[in-house]
C-alpha cells in the first residue's frame, strides 16, 4: 500500500493547495455531507486551490453509508464528468472519509483523494491508514478496501465547532493509542483538562496520535499482525455499540470503544499481567468522563454472540488484543465464553451500574 501523506496543518490554504498540486487531475471534485456543506464547506470554499471544485454532497451520519449512498456518488461523480484522473477531497467525519475513499477507489478503477477530517474520531483514526468501505447487510464496514488518500490534512480549527460528546468520542481512540505506546502519552493524556479545553494542546496531543497511527500502519499496512493493537477495546467496543444500537439507545462509537477498554483491559491484567495501578486509573478516567453503559446479566448471552460476528475473529474464536503494560501489546488473544462473563461482571462492578 503507498503511504498516505498526513499534514498537520499550519496554514490550510497553503497546504490543501500544495496537496492538490501533488494530484495531478483534471477536474476536482469535493465531497461534503449535509452538516459539513453547511459548516465546514465554506471554511475552503473560497480558497484559490477549490475554485474550480465540484460539490457532490450525501446524507450525514452512519445511516447513510451504504450501498445505496455509494451508488449515488458514482452517479454523481459520472455524471459530472469525473474521468480516472479526476481527484476527490472528502470533507467530513469518519463516514464521509469512509464512504468517499471507497467511492474514489472503486470509481472507474479507482481515482486519487484528499481526506480533510473534520472530527476528532476521523482526524486521529477513520481518515488515516487507508481503511475505505461501508456497512452492509446489517454490519458495519462489511464492504470495503484497503487504499490511502493522497493526503489526510488535519486542521484543529474544526475540533472547535465540535460538542464535547464528539470530542470525547475522538478521544477514547488516542487514550487506546496512548495505551499501545508510552507511559509519558497514556499520563498525558489522563491528565488533559476537559473543564477548559487548551486547544493548541489538543492539537499537540492530536498530532502525535496520528503518528502512532501511522507508525503502525506503516509497519502492517493490511492488518496481519501489528495492526490488530489499534483493535483494543474494540472486540467488546463494538458489541456494547451494537446491543446500544438494537436497544435503541445508540452511543458514539468512541464511547463504546472506551468500556470496552475497561473490559480489555481487565482482561489483560487477568491474562498477560497488566498493572493494577494502570487498570484502576484508566478506568477512573473512563468513568469520569464517558459514564457508564448500563445492561444486565440477561443480555450477557447477546453481547457474546456480537462478539462473535466480529470480523476480526478467526476460525470462530473470538480474537482480543490484550496488553501486558503500556506499550506491550499481544495480538490474537482468546478468551472462553465464561471468561468472557466474568468480564461484564467486573466491567457492571467497577463501573457501578
Ligand atoms: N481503526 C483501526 C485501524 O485503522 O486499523
């Protein structure tokens, strides 16, 4: 896979247009959703380097990223006249860099893109390491393909126009990048002041988030060995996602990444040794900020069969990256059903609900 570039933007005019110089292309092309049209679109709109872009813009939120969604950017893109050298910007939160770079890689065989995330979960995960696709058939990213941007630029300035339920959200996915590398990262990052928010911090802490990311992308492009670390607290995550979504009580991904990072967590002092200390104040942390997710012992049995849908299991066993101490990573860790029982126990124990 060619490796992505990811600016951290000083000056966006400059960089976006040293980015689309980079692409040559012959007509330009910029995908919005509805809320990014509105707030995020006019911030690059007027910048020399869009003049000539042609707006394509799709229905916001995980709703709408399908097949039917995709199709409508193809059209879009073919009837507009995009040919294999035309370029794509997506700007958007994790669905549109998601759903545009699947679009933009499939259409005619694929043509170049730019990601400009516009919210912290994109900026420190969905827009960098080339991960494109959509949901389909009930699951989420079922379909899709490994193929970078050309460029993912970060610009800071958006995180201001964001709530802090999706700043937090970001957020649980660099506290899991603070865990997969260093003490000083994980301390630091314990010790942010939600309360009164230091942006340049933020864009401090965001930076170098991403380049754990792309560290580890680098090194295992496709996922078949290192990669799996950016999978803590996602095997749990992503059933606590899905029961909040049956249930009719969806939560933020990046929330639901967080308890389950309470239950790997537990797992991996229980398993591989991580420290007591470390485990007690991380879920401090996570119970400070994110709350707690209620559910009972009756829905054990449902939580155990979304894990075991996950896509990341192998030959049905349900696959876990645990960690021995901050920064010691195990890949494919497994764990028996009644383990993983004992587990949402403590997870309701120590939690409170
Ligand atoms: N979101 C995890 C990864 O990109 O591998």
């Amino acid at each position: 896979m060619n490796k992505q570039e990811v600016i951290i933007c000083q000056n966006l005019n400059e960089d976006l247009s040293a980015a689309i110089n980079r692409c040559p292309h012959d007509k330009l092309f910029v995908l919005t959703d509805e809320h990014t049209r509105s707030l995020c679109l006019p911030i690059i709109a007027g910048l020399d380097c869009m003049k000539d872009a042609i707006e394509i813009c799709i229905g916001a939120e995980d709703i709408n990223k399908t097949l039917e969604t995709l199709a409508s950017v193809w059209k879009a893109l073919g009837d507009k006249g995009a040919t294999r050298h035309s370029l794509m910007i997506n700007l958007g939160g994790g669905m549109v860099t998601d759903l545009g770079g699947f679009a933009a890689s499939t259409f005619k065989r694929g043509i170049s893109y730019i990601n400009i995330p516009t919210t912290l979960l994109a900026m420190v995960d969905a827009s960098v390491g080339g991960k494109t696709g959509i949901n389909f058939n009930g699951l989420k990213n079922e379909i899709g393909v490994f193929s970078p941007a050309s460029s993912v630029l970060i610009d800071s300035e958006f995180l201001k126009s964001l709530d802090l339920h999706n700043l937090l959200s970001g957020y649980a996915e660099m506290l899991k990048h603070g865990i997969i590398s260093t003490t000083t990262h994980w301390a630091e990052l314990l010790n942010f002041d939600w309360n009164h928010i230091d942006y340049s911090m933020l864009q401090a802490l965001v930076a170098q988030s991403v380049q754990i990311k792309e560290n580890i992308v680098e090194q295992d492009p496709f996922e078949k060995g290192i990669r799996k670390a950016l999978n803590l607290g996602h095997t749990v995550g992503h059933a606590f996602e899905s029961l909040a979504l049956e249930t009719h009580h969806p939560v933020l991904h990046g929330y639901a990444v967080a308890w389950g990072m309470v239950c790997e967590l537990y797992f991996s002092h229980l398993k591989v040794g991580f420290p007591k200390d470390k485990l007690r104040q991380t879920i401090q942390f996570i119970k400070d900020h994110y709350g707690v997710m209620n559910f009972d012992c009756k829905q054990y049995d449902r939580l155990y069969e979304f894990m075991t849908h996950d896509k990341k299991n192998n030959a049905g066993i349900i696959n876990f990256t645990l960690m021995g101490e901050i920064g010691d990573i195990r890949i494919n860790q497994s764990a028996t059903k009644e383990e993983i029982f004992e587990m949402l126990d403590f997870y309701r124990e120590s939690m409170g609900c």
